[in-house]
C-alpha cells in the first residue's frame, strides 16, 4: 500500500481524495473523506492487495539468518530486485516469512528465497561454482562446529555450502580458488571414503 518511497499512497490520495493513514506499530488503515472518497479509496486499495497477495512460507528458525544474510543484505537484495515487500516473524522453532508483491514478482523471490534456504550463493561475474560429493567424509569435512569449512573458506578465499542431508558440498568463487578448495576437501575426504571402500570389500569377501 505505501510503496517505494510512499509513491502509492501518495498517488491513492491525490487520485481519490481520502486521507489514508497507518498508525505506528499497526496493520491497520484508516480512511478519512467524503463518502465517496473513502468508498473510491477503499476499491482501489483491495484491488492492489488482491493483485500484491503474495504467498507465505514457513521456514525453520535455524534458517532465519540464511533469509536475512550478514547485516539483512540477502533480504533487502530479494526486495530490491523483485519489488517485493518481505516479512519474517520468528515463532518458537519456526518463522513465518509473507511476501506481498505481484504474482511474478512474488514467483522471483520465492526462487531467490529458496536458494538463501538452500545455502546456494549467486554467482558474480567472474566466479564458478562446484559440487563436490562428501559421501561418509561430510562430518569429517565439515570439522568440529563447522571449524574445517571456515578454515578452508579463509585459506582459500571461497564460499562452502555443505548439504549433510545430500553428503554434498557447494563450493563458489573464482575458478582457480574454487579448484584449490576442492583439491583440499578431496584431500580431507579420500582417506575416509578409501577406508570404507576397502572395509565394504573386505565384508564382500568375507561372506563369500
């Protein structure tokens, strides 16, 4: 309803005459005019919800911070290129996130949203991105509290997102530091995967 910099609002009053006003702290919008002002206001005001409806989400509270980014950057990137209005409200263990905007714009940031969940960083020119498969190396990888992913993240100047629940990891960044970091997480995971490989051969034979 307001719109970026209150252009809507401001163009719904100058069109219909009302006085439209949002008390601080509420959802709530409050009309005042003539009765044919308020009643002009009030069709033109559900007709721009009804286009803006948007959709809602519920993520887990553990992904809240993937949605807002390091300093709310990823939440104000989303609105800003999809002209988007996004909400988050925590609850216990999950959030709520509503997002208002047009059927095609609400389409965009629920595919940008998506990725944010995901832990998938968008590509900036110049960077590539590889996935490398963890198999039963992924705790290994990961280290104590995700010490080893840091590590490797400062060492090699990249982005690791490692899936557990797929026993991947994502690697974003310049090509040359994106092949080093895989280079280093093969390294941590090869003795691991060898050991099982041999352990599953050995019990192959011994039942045979």
């Amino acid at each position: 309803v307001y719109g970026p910099s209150f252009q809507t609002i401001r163009g719904l009053q100058d069109s219909t005459g009302c006085r439209l006003d949002i008390d601080r702290g509420t959802t709530t919008l409050k009309l005042s005019g003539s009765a044919e002002a308020v009643a002009n206001a009030t069709a033109q005001i559900r007709a721009l919800l009804e286009a803006n409806r948007g959709f809602e989400m519920t993520i887990e509270n553990s992904k809240v911070g993937s949605v807002y980014g390091k300093g709310g950057e990823t939440l104000r990137s989303i609105q800003d290129r999809t002209g988007t209005q996004i909400d988050v409200s925590r609850g216990p263990t999950h959030a709520t996130v509503s997002v208002m905007g047009s059927m095609e714009a609400s389409q965009r940031a629920r595919n940008m949203l998506q990725r944010a969940i995901d832990g998938e960083v968008e590509l900036k020119p110049g960077e590539v991105a590889e996935e490398v498969e963890l198999g039963s190396a992924t705790a290994a990888v990961i280290g104590r509290g995700g010490s080893n992913v840091a590590e490797l993240e400062k060492t090699h100047g990249v982005k690791i997102n490692v899936r557990s629940e797929l026993q991947k990891a994502r690697i974003v960044g310049r090509a040359e530091n994106v092949a080093a970091a895989s280079k280093a997480i093969q390294a941590i995971a090869k003795p691991i995967l060898d050991a099982e490989a041999a352990q599953k051969k050995a019990d192959e034979q011994q039942a045979s």
